[in-house]
C-alpha cells in the first residue's frame, strides 16, 4: 500500500503534470487535489505555486549541480527537486528536513529510483549554495526564472527595458477589484473593507479600480456573492476608455469568456441596445454565464468561432466590437507564472496570423462610424503593433482612434505609433495592449 499523500507529493504532481502536459497549474491543482485531505490544500496550492514561478531558476541551478542534461530527468523528479529548490528559498522549513522530505517524497512515488540522485543534488546545493546562487544572479534570465526564448523575446522589443520586465513578470501581482458603481462607489466600498478588516485604496486614475493591501479569498470580501465587487487587473479595466460604451448601442464581445471584460462593459453601461459575448470554449463560456449571474447583469452568450461569423452572425452590424485576442499572455505572467513553462516560441509564433484572421472577420461586423477595440495581454510587439499595422495596410476604410478620444484614459503606457503598451508593473497593473479603430 502507497504512504499518504503529503502537501509534497501532491504538489510534485500537479508540477510534473504541467511540465509533461502542458496543462495550466490550477486545472492540474485541481486533479491533484481530488480526494485529498482539505486541510492540505493551502500548503499544495503555495508550493506549487512556489515550484513553477522559480521552475527556470531551479532547472539553472540543478543544471550546475548535474552531470547530466537537467531535461534527461523524469518530469516527477525535476517537479520534487523543483518544489524542494523552492522551499530552500522560501527558507521556512529546516533545510535537512527539506532534503528528507524531497528524499522521501520520490520513494513514495514512481520517483524511487531517483532518491539517490535527489539526495545527492540537493546536498550538494547547499554545500555549494553561496556560489552557485551568486552565479545564478548574475545571469537575468535564471534569476527571474525566465526560459531563454523569453528573456531573448523581451530584449528584442524592450532592449533597454528587458531586465526591468522580466523582474516585474517575477514580481507577486496586486489583487485589484473592480466595483459596481451601480451598487457601491469606490469610497464607500473602501469604508466597508476597512470595517471587515480589510486595508484597500482607491485608484482615482481609474474610478472603480480597488487594490487591496494583501490578496484575500473572494468569499471574504463583503457582497462578493452579490456582484458588488469583481476582482480584475487594473490594466483590463481600462478597457471601458477606448470603447466610449452609449446607450442604446449593440456591442460584441467576440472573445469573451471567461467574461470579465463582459461584465465590466454591462456594468459601465447599462442600457446598451445588445450585449453579445462570443467564446470557441464552451467550457469557458459557462464562466461568463455565472460572472454576468452573479451581478444580475445580462448578456446573449453564444458558444462560436468569432473568425467565422457566417454561422452566428444575424447581419445586423455592431457599434462597438471589443477584440480581446488569444495571444501569448506575456503581460500576465507574475498571475499566471505556468505561462513560461506552458508556452513556447513556436506557439507564440502562430498568434499573430490567428489575431489577423479574428481582427479581419471582427471589423466585417462592425458599422461605419463604429470602434473595434483590440486587446491583448502582452508585450510582444508581433502580437499588437505589427497586427495592428498590416491590418490597416490592407484596410484603407480603417483608421485609427487616437488616445485622446479614449474618453478617460488614466495616462497609462506608451504611444507605439498605433495603439497603447502598458507593462506589466506601470500603476500596479498587469502588461496589456489598447488600439482603437474605426470605419470610414
Ligand atoms: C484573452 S482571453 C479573453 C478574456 C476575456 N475577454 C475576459 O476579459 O475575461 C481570449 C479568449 O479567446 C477565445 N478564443 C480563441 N479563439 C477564438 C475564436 N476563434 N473565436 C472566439 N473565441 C476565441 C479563448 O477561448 C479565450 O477565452
């Protein structure tokens, strides 16, 4: 009979799962975590979370401690050594206790065989600690636990500002909220947090953008479950500047789940004529659903291909089409830091041709005079300026909206020659990418 499964072991799987899977940490979290004790479930959830943000670190140290290409090891044992590397630095728990806990965590496992090897390496670590931690930092890719590919991509289009960028991408994000000003204001809901104990601030750039002093369960924030408040990035709040949501207008949603951005646009304008929000990912969808549910707010919520309209589309064309593109989501990585192991170059190199061909199908429903928003949260400039400028190379109906019609814009990012760059860090927020275009 196998041991009881430890905080440990849970953990090396869900890592292990999304190294050889490519799967995200929380769907992986949430496998692990079936059946397992609940009172587990925080010390499963922090170290492995610690493990994939320093995963690239980890893999440079071990690779000065192996004699063998890290790679070559079995994706549970690069997972145990990674959530042990983790909590060394973390520097919580006794470091020999670590090392026999790592130990007894692969002889548990389908890892046994690897125990020696653990045990080996991460002794050595901390024999050899000093240097190869000085080595470590020197380099800015493994010392903010970037892969190569990444720090490579940011230095081609930020050359001078790659390290600052790598370092906010390995920094711990802010929880922000956005309020429902139809139930609270931001002052009067900053007065109800601080009664529950909560310290929060507002930001007056964006007037229903909160940042709480500390992240918290959302089931501790007073009316979460009313739809007073929605937790979301400051950087995708803003999208309501360059939309100038009106009345009476039919607004598309055309990548929407899980709908965030949604319920912001019904919040921001309630009598909008229609509000259609399209995902491919049912799945997603049903995200939407229950965010719009949760805020009585409405919306036509349709599973479908925004690059195929043909199928969906009833022909009555929209005011505003808000573009919130898959892309690479560089901008977005110190929340979701599985993004560095889950994404490669080759991936990130098929986007630019799928945002063309969304951006070219979208900007066929839009009418004249109307505005379709493009949004993306990243850095890369193949994913926003250079989609944005072949489109409107082969569009001559098409025209930008320049940033001072962004009726509202808080000032954050910088001017591309097309649309706005806000990175990640800048006020707090998340990176994200704004263009605005219109018809002729
Ligand atoms: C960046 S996310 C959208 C986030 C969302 N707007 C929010 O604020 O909560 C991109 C979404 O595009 C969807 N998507 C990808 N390809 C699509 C397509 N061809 N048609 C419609 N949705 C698509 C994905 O399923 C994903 O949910």
């Amino acid at each position: 009979m196998r041991p009881a499964a430890t905080a440990r072991s849970l953990s090396a799987h869900a890592v292990a799962r999304v190294l050889r899977e490519g799967v995200t940490l929380d769907a992986a979290l949430k496998n692990a975590l079936v059946g397992a004790e609940s009172k587990l479930t925080p010390s499963v959830r922090s170290l492995s979370y610690g493990a994939v943000r320093g995963y690239f670190r980890h893999e440079a140290i071990l690779g000065k401690l192996l004699s063998t290409p890290v790679r070559s090891l079995d994706f549970l044992v690069r997972a145990i050594l990674s959530v042990a590397l983790y909590e060394l630095e973390d520097e919580r728990s006794p470091q020999y206790a670590v090392v026999d806990a790592a130990v007894q965590t692969a002889k548990a496992t389908d890892a046994g065989r690897a125990s020696g090897l653990i045990n080996a390496v991460l002794r050595r670590y901390l024999r050899e600690r000093k240097s190869v931690d000085a080595e470590i930092a020197s380099r800015p890719a493994p010392r903010h636990a970037a892969p190569i590919w990444m720090a490579d991509r940011f230095r081609a289009d930020w050359p001078v500002r790659w390290t600052q960028l790598l370092a906010a991408s390995d920094a711990q994000a802010p929880m922000w909220l956005r309020v429902n000003r139809r139930l609270a204001t931001t002052s009067e809901y900053v007065a109800q947090l601080r009664a529950a104990g909560i310290e929060a601030r507002e930001e007056p750039r964006v007037p229903y953008a909160i940042v709480l002093d500390a992240p918290r369960d959302v089931h501790e924030l007073p009316g979460f479950a009313q739809g007073v408040v929605s937790v979301q990035d400051l950087g995708a709040q803003c999208v309501a500047f360059p939309l100038a949501l009106a009345p009476g207008q039919r607004v598309l949603d055309a990548c929407a789940a899980p709908g965030g951005k949604t319920a912001l646009m019904a919040e921001r304008e309630p009598n909008l004529a229609k509000l259609t929000a399209v995902d491919i990912d049912p799945h997603r969808l049903s995200k939407v659903r229950e965010n719009l549910n949760r805020a009585q707010l409405d919306a036509e919520v349709l599973a479908a291909d925004a690059a195929a309209p043909g199928a969906w589309w009833q022909g009555e064309p929209f005011d505003r089409i808000l573009l919130d593109a898959p892309c690479s989501g560089l901008g977005v990585i110190r929340r979701h830091p599985d993004i560095r192991l889950r994404k490669s170059p080759s991936d990130i190199d098929k986007l630019p041709a799928l945002q063309g061909k969304l951006l070219r199908a979208t900007w066929e429903l839009l009418k004249v005079g109307g505005r379709l928003v493009y949004v993306t949260c990243t850095l890369t400039r193949s994913e926003n300026r250079n989609v944005i400028a072949a489109f409107l190379d082969e569009h001559r109906e098409a025209s930008l909206v320049p940033v001072e019609a962004w009726e509202g814009w808080p000032g954050f990012g910088e001017d591309d020659g097309f649309g706005r760059q806000i990175l990640p860090g800048e006020a707090g927020a998340d990176g994200f990418y704004y263009a605005a275009l219109t018809k002729t």
